[in-house]
C-alpha cells in the first residue's frame, strides 16, 4: 500500500509535543523520504520544519532522531 501522497501531512507532525507520535513520524519520513520525486522535493522543503523541532526544549527529540 503506498501511503508517500501523506508525505506532506506527515511533515507538518514533526512538531508535535507527542513523543510517541514524533517517533513514528520519523521512522514514516526515513522510510518515504527517497521513495519518488514529489517525497524527494518535500523532503528538501521540510529542511526548516526539521530545523525547528531540533531548536525545541525537549531533550528527547534528538534522541529520537539518531535512533531512527
């Protein structure tokens, strides 16, 4: 089932304050993000996105992010 047309939606969760939702965010945007063109693209325009969910207080977001 190919569900990389939720790419986009599935970006804007990044920031979210759920850490269990935050982790499966991450593990859906590494599977899909090299999946075709238009993951490819968003993936590149998600960049800030990303950068503001590193910025965040919670310590447990980077951890997130290097186990995933």
């Amino acid at each position: 089932m190919d569900v990389s047309a939720y790419f986009p939606d599935v970006v804007k969760l990044v920031i979210c304050p759920s850490v269990e939702l935050k982790h499966y965010v991450y593990l859906y945007l590494t599977h899909y993000c090299d999946y075709n063109e238009s993951c490819r693209e968003n993936a590149l325009l998600s960049v800030n996105t990303f950068q503001q969910d590193m910025a965040g207080k919670n310590p447990v977001c980077p951890l997130l992010r290097s186990h995933t």
